[in-house]
C-alpha cells in the first residue's frame, strides 16, 4: 500500500459530481449541434461521428477518418468527462472545450469546413435561428455554437460508478478484485498521474518516462508523437502528452495516442513498462483492468 489514506477523505481519486451545473437550453442546442453533420464540408460528419456517444465518446479507430475517408494522425480520446480536464487535445493545443470546437471543424483531416460554410448551412435550418436568439442575444454566431457544444459536453459526466459509490462510503460497491485492482493501483504508482476526479486529464507527462517507448515500437516517429512539444518548441516537451483520463477507459480500445494497444491489460502491461519500469504478473494486470471497470459510470446516452 501506498501512503494514501483508505476510504472516503484522503483518497487520490474524487467522485464524479452527479449535476454538472450547465444551462439546459443550452445543452440542448449543444446536443443537436454535435450530432449534426452540416457542421462538416460534405455534411457526412458529425462530431459523434468519430464521438460515438453510446459505445464510450470514441470512434474504435487508432486513427480517426475524416471526410473523404482522409486518414488522420491520431487516436480520437473520449468527450465523455472532457470537461475535467486542464486543457483539450492529446497535446493541451485548446486551452479549454470552446477554443477546442473550431479544429475539427477546420481540420483538412476531419470535418473539412469553416465557419462561413457552417453558418450558411445553419441559417437556413428552419429550426437553429429561434433557438440560438432564444439562448443568446447576438444569435447564430460561431462563439455561440462553440458555447453551447461546451455546454453539452461539459454535461457529459459518468457519475454513479461502482469507484464513485465505494468513494461515497458503500463498502459493498466495488468487487473484491476490482478494490485490489484500486489499491494495486495506488501501490504501483499509477495515480501519481492518473488522479482526481477524471483518473487523469490534469497533468503533462512523457510517454517513456522509464523507457524507450518510441524506440522500442519500432514505427516512424511522426509529428503526432511529438505531444506538448508541437504547441510548445521547447525540446524538454518532446512526448509529453496530458495523460488520458481513464474513468471510461474499459470502452475505449484502441490505447494511447498511437492506438497502439488493442485491450486494457496491454495498455496497463506498457504503462508498467515504460511508466513505471516494471514487469507486473499477469494476475494483478487482470486485478487492475477489473479496477478500470468499476470506475464506469453512468449517462442516459451511453449504452451500459
Ligand atoms: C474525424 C473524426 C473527428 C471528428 C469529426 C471530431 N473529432 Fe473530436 N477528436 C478527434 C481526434 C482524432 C481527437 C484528438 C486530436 C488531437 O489530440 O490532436 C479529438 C479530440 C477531441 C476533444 C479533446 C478531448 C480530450 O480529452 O483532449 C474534444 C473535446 C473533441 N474532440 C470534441 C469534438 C467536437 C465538439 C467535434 C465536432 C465539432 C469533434 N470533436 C469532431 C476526432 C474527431
Ligand atoms: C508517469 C506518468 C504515468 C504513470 C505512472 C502511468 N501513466 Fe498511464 N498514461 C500516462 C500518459 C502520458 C498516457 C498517454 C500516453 C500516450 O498516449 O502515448 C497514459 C495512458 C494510459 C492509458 C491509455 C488511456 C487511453 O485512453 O488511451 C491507460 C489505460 C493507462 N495509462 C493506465 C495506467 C496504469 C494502469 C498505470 C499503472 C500501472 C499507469 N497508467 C501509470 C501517464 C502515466
């Protein structure tokens, strides 16, 4: 055991607040807004095209397709929970979910389009005019689509998993494997960097702190692989990446930014490695993966 207290106060691991204290008004235009797909060029697209709000807020993909079936360089992370996070994006290039909403919309590899495009799509929906001026007083404006997409997402929250009724006080919540897994977890270390209340999300760290990931995958280095370096040039950010939020990892296969690992227990076998320069038994592996699972909530749009 690590020198976390057990149990309610003093745990590294925070439960999810059930209410997300957003605007319903504008969660609901949110909503709409992200599963339509005028906001890409060829109105192929939505946002839960690659966010696929059922099956964990990810695509399945280690690349995601874009419009076209262009190929992009990354894997698509879950919007379930985004809005605990420092910043958006494997690299934190958005400093928060408004500033984020403008890339896939921009991004040659995603949706292909731009804000005069969309707007004139918009405009002439008989239906998103009323309802953006009922909302905000300068109506239909790129900003207030970014707002209310920010809204909807920071309301995707997973409160009420097992993890989150132990956190509460119900001794009975978690399986007894999946509590091992918990405090395997804390005693190898992994919540050095996957903490709070996301399992992550708040921190910058290197992929390979105690190891050659990069070397030992064996594939070309790309741009994407570069992390926190490409926002900032400083050559110390060179594979660093905002750790993941884990709390619906278990539904998001494939793993990392590369999406270079298939299941769970290979994507905690490689974070020992590499994170932690460890070999751990397959059967703490299996503990730790139960732990994973225990910490999915619940949200009316994703599948349980
Ligand atoms: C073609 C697939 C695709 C589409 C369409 C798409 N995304 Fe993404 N999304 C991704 C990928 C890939 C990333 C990771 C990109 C990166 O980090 O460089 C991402 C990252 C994000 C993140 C950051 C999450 C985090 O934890 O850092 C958010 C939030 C997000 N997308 C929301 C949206 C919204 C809103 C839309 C619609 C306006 C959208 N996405 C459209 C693939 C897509
Ligand atoms: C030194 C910090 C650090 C430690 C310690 C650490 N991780 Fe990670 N973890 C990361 C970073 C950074 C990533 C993203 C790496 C990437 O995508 O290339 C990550 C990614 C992951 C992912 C993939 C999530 C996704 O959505 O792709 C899982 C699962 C994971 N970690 C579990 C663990 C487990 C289990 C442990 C303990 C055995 C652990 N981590 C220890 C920093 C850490």
């Amino acid at each position: 055991m690590g020198a976390w207290a057990e149990g309610g106060r003093g745990e590294p691991v925070l439960p999810i607040p059930r209410d997300p204290g957003q605007d319903p008004g504008k969660v609901a235009l949110g909503a709409r807004l992200f599963q339509d797909p005028r906001l890409s060029a060829d109105n192929t697209l939505s946002c839960a095209s690659c966010h696929r709000l059922a099956e964990g807020g990810a695509d399945g993909l280690a690349r995601s397709v874009g419009v076209g079936g262009a190929l992009g360089p990354i894997k698509a992370p879950t919007v379930y929970n985004s809005g605990f996070n420092l910043t958006q994006f494997w690299d934190g290039r958005a400093a928060s979910l408004e500033a984020q909403v403008a890339g896939p919309i921009h991004n040659p590899l995603e949706m292909a389009s731009n804000w005069a495009q969309v707007l004139g799509k918009l405009r002439a929906d008989p239906g998103y005019p009323a309802q953006f001026a009922a909302l905000y007083p300068d109506g239909l404006t790129p900003a207030n689509i970014e707002d209310a997409i920010a809204a909807f997402e920071r309301s995707l929250v997973t409160p009420d998993s097992p993890l989150d009724l132990w956190l509460a006080g119900d001794a009975t919540a978690l399986t007894p494997q999946a509590l091992r897994g918990y405090r395997l977890f804390k005693s190898y270390g992994c919540v050095a960097c996957h903490q709070g209340v996301n399992l992550g999300g708040n921190l910058y760290q290197r992929m390979g702190a105690l190891g050659d990931y990069f070397g030992d995958r064996g594939t070309v280095v790309g741009p994407a692989d570069l992390g926190r370096f490409n926002v900032t040039g400083d050559p110390e950010d060179r594979h660093l990446f905002k750790v993941p939020g884990l709390r619906l990892a278990a539904l998001t296969p494939p793993y990392f930014h590369d999406g270079s690992a298939p299941t769970l227990e290979e994507a905690i076998r490689v974070m020992a490695r590499y994170q932690l320069g460890r070999t751990i038994p397959p059967g703490d592996m299996a503990d730790i993966a139960a732990f994973l699972r225990s910490a999915v909530g619940r949200h009316p749009l994703l599948t349980p």
